[in-house]
C-alpha cells in the first residue's frame, strides 16, 4: 500500500495485477482513489468470496480506480498466451489462441460462435498440451472477441492462487 501510494503521490503510471478477490481486499483497505494505476484483475473469487458479475466487480473496482483504467486478463497456467478486456469487458487473443465454444450437454458438438464452455487451442505452447477444456461458461461473438459469464455449477476451483493455500 505504501509502495503503491507513494508512487501515485509523485505522478508515476502503474500497472496493478492481481486476482479478483485480492484486489477487492486490498483497494477496500484503504480509502484512496487512484488516478495513476491501472488495474488488471486476472479473475476469481477462488472460493474466498461470493461470486459476483464483472459488472459488479467494475462497479466495487471503480470507487478506487478510474473505470477507463480498469482491465480484465484471462488465462491459465497450463497455457503461455492470455486473452485481454478493456472496460467493455470483451477479451480478446493472440492469432495463435484460439478459442472455441462447446456444448455444456454434449462435449463433442464444438462451434466457433454462441453460447457454452471455453475451450482453448494455445499454438504458443511447446512441448506441452496446448488443448484446455475449461469450466468456464463463455459467449464468442462472430469477430472473435469473447465473454467469460461465470462457471458451471459444481465445477472444480481452478486458478495458481490455490497452489498456496
């Protein structure tokens, strides 16, 4: 915090990342506003807070942060490449990150537009499964850009914050 404080007092741009739940705890902490940061929150909850929208996390995120400096990253650490969302909170990928929708009933039926869980194709990965099925309930609009609408119920808690519980 004081790190972070000192830095906004002297003008310096700053780049924020950090898991949803962490930033809300931490921005909470203290009452600040920052102009000079930009947040990249790199979602969740991890099962340390109730779930709640990314409309919802905007909105907490805003009373601290300018919203035009409030971002959102997804990834995985199975994969190198991330997908990105500016404050209109559509991500988008690499060229060599393809991501692709799945039938939540039938795993098999595989589309490139609509409604289902994420599916990943990361051509930067080498020497490794570069092929995800997620959780994760996505919407890919026809320019490829894609939303992330929360998780199928009863689905495993998944993200490297867990690794240090």
């Amino acid at each position: 915090e004081n790190q972070l404080l000192d830095l906004e007092g002297r003008g310096q741009k700053t780049i924020l990342f950090g898991v949803t739940y962490a930033l809300i705890d931490f921005l909470t902490s203290f009452d600040t506003k920052l102009h000079n940061t930009t947040i990249i929150e790199t979602g969740g909850m991890k099962g340390r807070k109730e779930e709640i929208t990314k409309q919802a996390v905007y909105e907490i995120l805003g009373r601290y942060i300018p919203a035009e400096k409030i971002y959102s990253e997804y990834g995985m650490t199975e994969l190198l490449s991330q997908a990105y969302a500016k404050t209109d909170g559509i991500y988008r990928s690499s060229p060599w990150m393809k991501v692709l929708i799945r039938d939540i009933a039938d795993p098999f039926q595989i589309k490139s537009t609509g409604t289902g869980l994420i599916n990943i194709i990361d051509l930067a990965n080498i020497n490794s499964c570069s092929f995800i099925g997620t959780d994760d309930i996505g919407q890919i609009q026809k320019d490829g850009g894609f939303e992330i609408l929360g998780r199928l119920d009863q689905s495993d808690l998944r993200g490297c914050s867990l690794l240090y519980n």
